[in-house]
C-alpha cells in the first residue's frame, strides 16, 4: 500500500470536502473513487493522481491541464468536470460528474456489433465536441470505446459522454507544442493509436490523429472487431504502422469513408472531423434515418436509487497497461460498468433510438459548411469554480 493509499484509507477526505468511497477505477496513473460532497451530498466521481510515479511534476501538469481543456470545452457531450485541486498528500484530484450508463465497450460486447444508425447516432455527437476541442487547440488522442459512455436517465434516454482527455495534447500553435504528461513515453492505447503516436511522432500529432481514432472506432462498431491486433504491445503498434487493414469486412458504403479516415499518412489522410462529417454527409447514409426529434435529451433527471438502470460508474481514467483481446473482443481496461440489465435491453434500445433521432437531426438542421484549418495560438487556462 503506498503512502497515498495509507493516507485516503486513513483519513476519507479529498480537498477538505469530498468523502472517499469505494474505488470504482484504476488506471494508470489515478484511482477513481466515488465520493460525496460533504456540504450538498452531491455524489460525484474523484480521479487522484499517485505521487509515488516517476516524473510526477510532469504528470501533475497534464493531469490539471486536463482539467483546464475539459472546463474550456463545456460540451454536453463531455464529462463535467467540477473541481479539481492539490491535496496535502502532495498530489492533485480532479472532481467529475457521476456517470450512470454503459461504456460502448459494453455495448459492443453485447451485441458484437452496432448498426449504421446507431453507429452514426453515438459517434456523430462525439465528433463534434472533438471537433470543439480541436478548434482550441485540443488533440484527445486515445478516443476508444472504453472512453466513450451512453449516460443514461430512467427513461433509457441516452447522452453519448467522451471521457478522458489526461493523454490530451494541447497544440500552441502549428510548429510548437507544449510539454505532454510524459516525453519519451509513448501514451494512448495500442489498438486506437495513429501510426504517428505508434513512432513517437510527436511533430505529426494533430487533429487528424483523432480521425484517425474516430475511424478505428467506427469500424469497430460495424464490424465487431478492432482493424488491428497481437499478442503483445509491439505486435498491436506493428500491426498499426505496417498491416493491411481488412476493408471487405465493412459495409460497401463505408470502405471509401474508412480507407481515407485510416489512411497511415497523416498529409494523406481525412484532414479534419469536419471533412469526415461533411462526407458522411455526402454519402447520404443518415438522410432516411431522420424524423421528428423528441425533446431534449437534457430535460430528463439523472437516474437516482433502484431507478438506476445500471448498477456502477465510470469516470475517465488515465493510460492502463495492455490487455490483449480475448475470444469475444477486446476486453475492459476495467470492470467498472455492468451490462444493462436483460430485463431493461428493450428500454435501453428505445433509449438508443430517441438519442439517434436527436443527434442526426440536430446535425443535418445545424451543420454548417467546411471550414479550413484554424491556427491555434495558446493552449487552454480558462477554470471553473464548481457549482453545488
């Protein structure tokens, strides 16, 4: 047990106001617990950073920058965060919004495999609060199903949330970029990597890497299976850089999309999420989907008491150490969320399906020409003070 854990077992408080309770993720750089606010009894999810890791000034700054890019952000379709502060066990917390829903990790582990509609209702909302970080400045870098969770309310409405921006890179402008959490290690997920974060190219890394990550993303929600994979970390990161990806196992409509989105060079590649959008547009694939939207989403409570739909949470984590996919594909870093219930698969589903019919019809009402490449010329400061 190191000093950190001695302490939170001892003393229960986080920032003189958060009571620790069970941990409800571990990742490879924080622990997430769920904890309540002292003062409202709020519950909310508190990620600590470990002191005891190398190079831990470094992780210290990234870990509250990803606060600052999260706060900045301000994105329905983004975790919330809270607060977040520096403890007197010399080390930095970060309070987030409690999630109740299933990672798309569970999803796909369920079903195998999504369809086009449901595919494009989770992962078109996503992009655009990607897209909103990239026009600050903002590269996630590891967006993967594991990052991504349908937070659900007792209705089974569904708001697809994208956690975990402590691998973020934040871009100052286009030749410099700021210190990441940690030079000379390689961050991300070996599955979801670019090939320019597979070599360390750290010169190459911007916004079309999270294109990149969106098309592995959805070709795994169309297929069932990530486009690559091995038996170790360099097996997985060879495979990126260097093995043909299968394009017969997607749908016909989608192979001209994903072959440009996985194209290994970035020049090369879909340049932007909004050229990925627009040619989604083109294809016409959402087009007969459409109907009357419902009301918002947002109008709905948070599920409380036996009216939760699932029984854990999640909040993001950091890095986690690989684990090779199994027989039935690639498992959780964590097993922090449960499946939706059997009994509740049909509330779920129609959840799914009213969020499908808002997100696609706020896209078409909304969506607005392509736009070039904006410059980035500062990287994020903007805080928040928490709201209770």
């Amino acid at each position: 047990m190191t000093s950190l854990e001695s302490s939170i077992q001892r003393e229960r408080l986080v920032g003189e106001k958060y009571r620790l309770g069970p941990v409800i993720g571990t990742g490879g750089i924080a622990t997430v617990y769920r904890a309540t606010h002292i003062w409202t009894e709020r519950e909310v999810a508190v990620k600590v950073l470990d002191p005891t890791l190398p190079h831990f000034e470094q992780l210290r700054a990234g870990f509250l920058r990803e606060a600052r890019a999260t706060v900045q952000l301000n994105h329905p379709n983004v975790v919330d965060v809270l607060d977040m502060g520096e403890d007197d066990w010399n080390t930095a917390y970060l309070v987030m919004e409690l999630i109740h829903g299933p990672t798309l990790r569970d999803l796909l582990l369920e079903h195998g495999k999504l369809s086009e509609e449901e595919t494009l209702a989770i992962l078109l909302p996503l992009i655009d609060a990607l897209e909103k970080a990239h026009e600050l400045g903002i590269v996630h870098r590891d967006f993967k199903p594991e990052n991504i969770m349908l937070a659900l309310n007792p209705e089974g409405a569904a708001t697809p949330k994208l956690l975990d921006f402590g691998t973020a890179e934040i871009l100052r402008n286009a030749q410099t970029r700021s210190l990441s959490m940690t030079r000379g290690v390689i961050m991300g997920t070996p599955q979801y990597m670019s090939p320019e974060q597979a070599r360390d190219q750290r010169e190459l890394i911007g916004p079309q890497t999270d294109v990149w990550g969106a098309g592995v993303v959805w070709y795994e929600c169309l297929t069932g299976h990530a486009p690559f994979d091995g038996e170790s970390p360099l097996d997985v990161l060879h495979a990126v850089c260097e093995a043909p990806i299968d394009l017969d196992a997607l749908p016909e409509a989608y192979v001209p999309l994903l072959r440009d989105a996985l194209h290994r060079s970035p020049a090369l590649r879909i340049s932007s999420l909004s050229e990925l959008k627009t040619r989604v547009e083109r294809m016409g694939i959402a087009r007969d989907f459409i109907s009357t939207a419902p009301a918002s989403l947002s109008s709905f409570p948070a599920p409380s008491g036996e009216d939760r739909i699932t029984q854990q949470t999640l909040a993001g984590l950091g890095p986690n150490e690989f684990q090779p996919r199994s027989a039935t594909g690639a498992r959780l870093d964590s097993e922090l969320i449960r499946l939706p219930l059997r009994s509740n698969r049909k509330l779920f589903l129609v959840g799914l399906g009213l969020l499908m019919l808002l997100a696609l019809s706020a896209w078409w009402s909304v969506r607005e020409p392509l736009q070039g490449p904006e410059q980035h010329t500062g990287a994020v400061t903007a805080e928040r003070d928490p709201a209770f």
